[in-house]
C-alpha cells in the first residue's frame, strides 16, 4: 500500500489555519480550557506530533510558540480545532492506577521525585513528552500537534502543518509501525530537505532488502539525509548489536550520565522519550550559531555529537545533555 501525498490540502489547511489562529476564537473547542496568556518566548522552535498536551502545565505554557496575539501556535486534528489539548492522567487518592491511566508514565513520575523532569505529576505521555523536550533544551519553544496514532493521511496533515510553522525540527513520538506511516515521512523527508524529522525506531521490525524487487518493502528511514531514528537504550538492552544497527540511527541514553554518572530524568525507556532527548539534542547542536543548522546538516551534527555504544562500533549512543554557556541544560 502507498500513501499518495496530499501535499496541496496539507498547504491549503495551512493556510486556513494561519489566518484562524489568533483571530478565529471560535475555532477553539469550547471544552479544552483557554490556553494561558503568555508571549512568544522566541528561540528555536520544534514541533511535537504526539497524542495531545495539557498546555496549562507550568513547564508547558510559558513555552509554546505564539503568533503576534499571543495565541498558541499548534493543532489538534482529532478535534480539527487550534487547542491541542490533553487532559493529565492521575493516579487516584488511595494508590492504585485508575482504568485508562498510563501506568508506566504514572509509575515514572513517582519513581523520579523532586528532581525529575516529571516530578510528582502523573501525566498523558504528550504532556510527559512535551515537559522532557523543553527541559531538555531550556532554550526551545513548542509547537504542538495532536493526531490520533496509526492514521497515514492524517499524519502527512499534521506534517504538513508543522512544515509551515517556525520548525525545522519535527518530532515524531507516535510509533510508525506500518508501511504507509513510514512512507509518509519518506516522502516528507524528500520533499522537505531542509527540516530534520526525528522519529522512533522499530527494533522488532525485520531490516528492509535494498536488493530486493521494487515490490518489496522500502529501505529503512535511516537511510534518509533529514531523517533521524532513534531507538531508547531501555530497550535495546541485551539485544544483538546488528539488530540494533539496522533499526536505528542512535541509541539514546540518560541525560547526563556518559561524563558524570549523574541521570537526569532517568533513562530513557520508550521510542517517544528518546524521540524527545533526540530532538532536544538536535536543537542545542544548533544553539547559538549565525546560520541554522537544518535538514541533513543537522543530522550530521547530531551523529557527531555521539559515540560508539560500547564495543559494538556500528551502533551509536547519544548522551543528549546540552551545554552552553558553560550551563548544563
């Protein structure tokens, strides 16, 4: 199966949505509450394609990018409105995970105390996401988008939406775990060169045959200039270095932990996570120069930024803490 790129009503939606945002309140689902005043924080920005955030956080609000009247830049293409919003899941009084709750981002938050990047909240994974992203690089702001997974058309939408935005960094944390979801960013990636799209790597997922008919399936997304597959080191642990190779591009590790042993946020455990850390790397590779580093280039500072993971020499892991100014971010 293919996915045709629908490339002229992703621009037209845009479009639409360019004028709406800011102006058009009543684009705004009635039900999502009111995105909190704030200004544009300005600096890079990098767009989440993710399940949806609960941007009343207070390590999101102050964060999001903002046009000139100060109103959320971002989408939500579940709800086809300007409010990307998810509501925090929380674990009932008493102990115990209420039904529909994420029990592992739940179990994170408590298990990462006061000096987690989740701390004492127990939130949807877009929230999670979104928090770990901006506190990964201190210097970014966020463009959200909310899609539902598995949804090829959807998803070139929502790519195309990020595309005419202020990002050159898109980062993927839904799975792309079907043919037609891969070859959306496929087409994405080669038509939009000077954007870089990080996203999660399938380590179950049998290594595509280059040499095969033209029928088989496509080579892996790593073979992309623009493309950066990341897979987390939790879950690459025990698994043959030649698997973890041919899934991936960088493995990425905890925050910190290559040069001071010192973890922050712990490791990263799920392929949206370390979509997250990558990005966030991405994004301080570039931090401070005249000209951005976009596209390919920014994938290749990123691959340099990183080391052979261990004695396997083909597989790199990527520490993604960010300095500047002498400051760890």
């Amino acid at each position: 199966m293919s996915i045709r790129w629908r490339l002229t009503p992703a621009i037209a939606l845009t479009c639409f949505l360019s004028a709406a945002i800011g102006y058009g309140a009543e684009l705004a689902n009635a039900a999502d509450p009111k995105v909190p005043p704030e200004q544009d924080p300005g600096g890079p920005a990098l767009a989440l394609i993710d399940s949806g955030i609960d941007y009343t956080s207070g390590r999101i609000a102050h964060r999001l990018a903002r046009d000139g009247e100060g109103e959320i830049i971002g989408w939500d293409f579940v709800d086809n409105d300007r409010t990307p919003y998810a509501a925090p899941l929380r674990a009932p009084q008493g102990g115990g995970i209420a039904g529909g709750v994420d029990a592992h981002n739940a179990g994170k938050s408590a298990a990462s105390g006061a000096s987690g990047w989740d701390a004492g909240v127990k939130t949807s994974n877009g929230t999670t996401i979104a928090e770990l992203l901006l506190s990964a690089y201190s210097k970014g702001r966020l463009i959200p988008v909310r899609l539902l997974p598995g949804d090829a058309q959807t998803l070139a939408n929502a790519i195309g939406f990020a595309i005419n935005t202020p990002a050159r960094i898109i980062a993927i944390a839904q799975p792309l775990n079907s043919e037609p979801l891969k070859e959306v960013v496929r087409q994405a990636s080669m038509r939009f060169k000077d954007h870089l799209f990080v996203v999660a790597g399938d380590i179950a997922a049998p290594a595509a045959d280059t040499s095969a008919p033209a029928n088989a399936p496509k080579p892996s997304l790593k073979s992309l200039a623009n493309v950066v597959v990341v897979l987390p080191i939790g879950e690459v642990d025990g698994k043959p270095a030649a698997e973890v190779g041919a899934a991936s591009d960088l493995v990425v590790l905890p925050r910190a932990g290559s040069m001071f042993g010192d973890i922050i946020g712990g490791a990263p455990d799920t392929g949206a996570e370390a979509v997250a850390l990558a990005a966030a790397a991405a994004a301080c590779q570039g931090h401070g120069r005249e000209e951005p580093m976009i596209g390919a280039a920014a994938k290749a500072a990123l691959l340099d930024a990183s080391k052979p993971l261990g004695q396997a020499t083909n597989v790199r892991g990527l520490d993604p803490m960010c300095w500047y100014g002498g400051k760890l971010q």
